[in-house]
C-alpha cells in the first residue's frame, strides 16, 4: 500500500463569492486529509480556483475591469475563507497561473498529435443578449435557458475531443471499478447516461467570440473551453509535465471531491482526458449533495445564500464543521437552517460533549486541586462501569477507520458520540460527588478513567473539530499525536497521573451566554 495521499476539491469558479456549497466540499475534504495524517499518511490536498470563461470575461466587463484584474480580486477571497475555516490545503492552484496554462497546452498538443482532437463544424445557438453560446440539448423549449429569449443558430469551425472513441472503455473501467463513482446512485446515474452514444466535445472558442481563455497551441484563432481547460488543474497541481517524479509520487488522485452538478464533467470527460492521455484514472471521484436553505434553493435573487462568516461568527467554526459533516449522509441533499445549527450546537456539542469536558475537570479541581489522579487499575481490572467505558473507547479507532473508508463522517461522528453518551452516564452512575465523601480508591478511579477517556477523545475529535480536539489536549497538558501515532496514543493508560490541569476553558458557551 502506498503511503502518499492525494486529494481534491473542485476549482471555485471565480464569478461569485465563495458560499455554503464550496464550504463544505472543502471542509469534507480537510475532515479527509487530516484523517489521513493522523494515520500516518503523507497527504497532498489541493484546492483553488477555475478563472476563464465567458462568464468570467462578462463580470468583469461589466465591472469594468480587465479580467486578469479581476479574478485577482476574487480569487483572494476563497483563499482567505479556507483560512478563516482552518482548512489545512496543502496548495492552492488559480488556472491562470503559468504552471497551469503550460500544462493545458501540453495535453492539447499531445491529444492533437495523437488525433485525438480535430477540426470539424460546430452547430449551435447563440443568446445576443446573454452572450452565450449554447448547445441543442440546453435548451430549455428551444429558448435561451438563462433568460427564456429565442436564440440565433450558428455554425461555426471548432476543435472536438473525441469523447465517443473512449466510452466502451469506460463503461468497462467503472464496471470493474465499483469505488469510482460514489455514491452508488452517482454510479448507476453515470452508467445509465452512457448507455446513449456520447458526443465528441467541443472544446474551443473562436477568439472572435471569446479571447479569456488558454490559447489553442496549435491555432492561435481558438481558446480552450473552459471546463476542458479546469481538469487539467487535478495533474498541474502535481507536477505535471514537466515533474515526473512529483507526478508518480502523487498520480493517481486517491479522492476527488466534487459537487453532484459536476459529475459529468469528473465521471466521463476527465476519465476519457486521462485515457486518452495514458495516465492512470483516479481511484474515487466522491459526489456530495447540495445544500438548501430553510427548505429553499439557495439563490442570490431570493436574497437567501447562507455568508460562511455569518455562521461562523454565531456558531463558531467547529459547530459549523461540525454541522456539515453530521447533519446528512455525504451524497444526500442537506438542509440548512440556524434552527439546526443551533439544535446540535446546543444538544450534541454543549450538552454532550461540552459538559463531558467540563464537569469531568472541574470535579478534578474540586475534589483533587486540579491534579490528575492515579489509575487504581489497569484495563483490565476495575469496576464493571469502568472496564466497559474503557471497551468502548478501545473500539473506537477501528470503526472510525471503517466508517472513514468509506467517506462516512456522519457514521464516524456517530461512534464518537457513542462513547460521550458512555461517558456521560458513567458520571451519572458512578456519582462521584458521593464518592468524595469516603471512598478516596474509588473516586481516584472514577475521575482517571473520565480524564483518560477525554484525552482519547480529543485524539479521535481532531479531523472534525481541530479546534475543540486542541482546546482539550491544551487543559489536559498533552500534546495532540503526531501524525502516525494516533493508534499509540490512544492505548489506554497514556495519560500519566500527576500532571495539572490547566486553566478552564467553555468550549460551547451557551448561546443565550454569548450575547
Ligand atoms: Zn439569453
């Protein structure tokens, strides 16, 4: 098995501002990435933006700014919101950098050499007003689908990938390879679209109609299509052409993280791209749902895309990671509203998990001046209470890797949870607050296996809830494991008895606390 781990995320198109959908692809695949650095993993997470395009060229007319210019405005901002989130990408790629147009002009001439692109007549339908260029299948009535006009036909001289050479192929590839496409749906929908004839894509614009975009290397009169272009960005990331080594070291992508609206595009264009190319095809190309609003699409003219930095400033950014990857199945549709934010915040994260965390160690300052007390048994021995609260913790690390290959966070979160809950009415049945009026034994045992289990669970918390997962360790005096050292350090028994607990900290302050 190899060690290195390599991920993505879609690149943002840089016509908006980044919302709720990018956010949480991205927190997906940080959940992922530090997941796999905690196993020991060398991981390589790329992110970044997708900046050609009409619609890019359009928003900055309109703008009245030069493209470059402004895409340099935007990209900065989804930069700064992955920071703002904690996320822990390791490159952040923008397709109008260097290494990426030179890439996209490399598989362009090689896939023109090999005849896999040619000339040939384009048909279609252009919107005047919309300035877009449109295809038989997209229209919605034989009107523009973006505004409901009538559109003029157009016949044009274009350049075509041939898509149609290479689906036999891969129907064949995601026949044999069951963890491609997820989820199954995703699969079947794939599978069940390539049973009618695929058409060879155009992937050029006359520079008569559109100059933002990478020059064709082959006829200076085109630019490239813009999602052919995009792809590319997955092996210019790694090192593509010119690094060889860096590309073996990283090529195939272990993960693809996308939104289910682009499927097509990762599941049957970029496959044949690769194909035709002779690289290897990513091992998995994971859909996630959308998310909508209090029940509703999420729209800019119904006034109702949720701001990141609003939620984050109510909740937190660990509640709102936190949220996203318990609320839905990833590959389901989400619902979004404060009251279900606020439902888990209040319930699993403060309730749960918080009071955990907080009584735990103010009956440690209490009863034994902040000090950690000895474990009057080892693993094996103790109370019936202790010794299964001490089970539950020690299964915790395989079925977290089983939930998390295969990309279950709500499951993973799930069985932490369990040992919270475990842990919560071990309090309440052990009732140390009675044992501190005699049993001195037994309530050294009570408070060192509560200590012990929140240690744990600060090791297995990091990938969801870095914030929180550190918080912990911070009170307790541990370090958070290196990377690889998960499986040692959460044995039981790490935790040495003697040490100080620090100062306190809420980590969930109750909301009508926060003002
Ligand atoms: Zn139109």
């Amino acid at each position: 098995v190899r060690n290195n781990f390599y991920l993505t995320t879609p690149l943002y198109y840089v016509n908006d501002v980044p919302h709720i959908g990018h956010s949480y692809t991205n927190v997906l695949a940080d959940c992922i990435a530090r997941f796999r650095r905690l196993q020991g993993r060398k991981v390589f997470f790329l992110t970044g933006t997708d900046e050609h395009g009409d619609k890019i060229a359009r928003a900055a007319k309109a703008e009245g700014v030069d493209p470059q210019a402004f895409v340099d405005k935007i990209a900065p901002r989804f930069e700064k919101l992955w920071t703002h989130l904690g996320i822990s990408h390791d490159d952040f790629i923008r397709t109008t950098q260097e290494r990426h147009t030179r890439a996209v002009q490399t598989v362009l001439e090689r896939l023109h050499k090999k005849g896999d692109i040619f000339s040939g007549d384009y048909q279609g339908y252009y919107c005047t007003p919309c300035e877009t260029f449109w295809s038989g299948g997209q229209l919605v009535e034989g009107k523009c689908p973006d505004c409901g006009r009538s559109v003029e036909t157009l016949e044009e001289k274009n350049w075509f990938f041939k898509l149609s050479e290479y689906q036999s192929w891969l129907i064949e590839h995601i026949q044999a390879n069951p963890q491609f496409i997820l989820p199954k749906s995703r699969r079947n929908e794939i599978l069940s679209f390539l049973k009618t004839p695929l058409l060879d894509l155009c992937i050029s614009r006359p520079r008569k109609r559109l100059t933002w975009g990478i020059e064709m290397p082959f006829d200076k009169d085109y630019v490239t299509y813009v999602w052919f272009d995009a792809l590319i960005n997955y092996i210019s990331g790694c090192g593509f052409p010119e690094n060889g080594a860096r590309l073996k070291e990283w090529w195939p992508c272990d993960i693809q993280l996308i939104g289910k609206d682009i499927l097509r595009h990762h599941a049957v264009i970029w496959p044949i791209m690769l194909k035709a190319l002779d690289l290897d095809i990513p091992k998995t190309i994971l859909a996630h749902g959308w998310w909508t609003v209090d029940g509703e699409k999420m729209s800019k003219s119904k006034g109702n895309v949720v701001d990141p930095y609003q939620v984050i400033n109510e909740w937190g950014r660990d509640a709102y990671r936190y949220f996203l990857l318990r609320e839905v199945p990833v590959g389901q549709d989400g619902d979004f509203s404060e009251e279900a934010i606020g439902r888990r915040y209040q319930n699993e994260l403060g309730n749960d998990l918080g009071n955990l965390v907080n009584r735990v160690f103010s009956m440690v300052k209490r009863y034994r001046q902040g000090v950690i007390p000895g474990p009057a048994s080892k693993s094996s021995s103790g109370s019936p209470e202790t010794r299964s609260l001490i089970k539950d913790s020690l299964e915790l690390p395989d079925q977290l890797e089983g939930a998390m290959a295969q990309y279950d966070f709500k499951k993973a979160l799930e069985a932490i949870w369990r040992v919270v809950d475990t842990a919560n009415r071990y309090v309440e049945e052990t009732k140390p607050w009675e044992l501190a009026k005699q049993e001195d034994a037994k309530l050294d045992e009570v408070l060192y296996t509560l200590c012990e289990v929140i240690r744990i669970l600060a090791i297995f918390l990091g990938p969801f809830v870095p914030d929180t997962a550190l918080k912990i360790s911070e009170i307790l005096g541990v370090k958070p494991p290196d990377d690889g050292s998960w499986k040692a350090k959460s044995r039981w028994g790490e935790l040495r008895p003697k040490g100080v607990l620090g100062p306190s900290q809420i980590l969930f302050p109750r909301k009508d606390e926060i003002g």
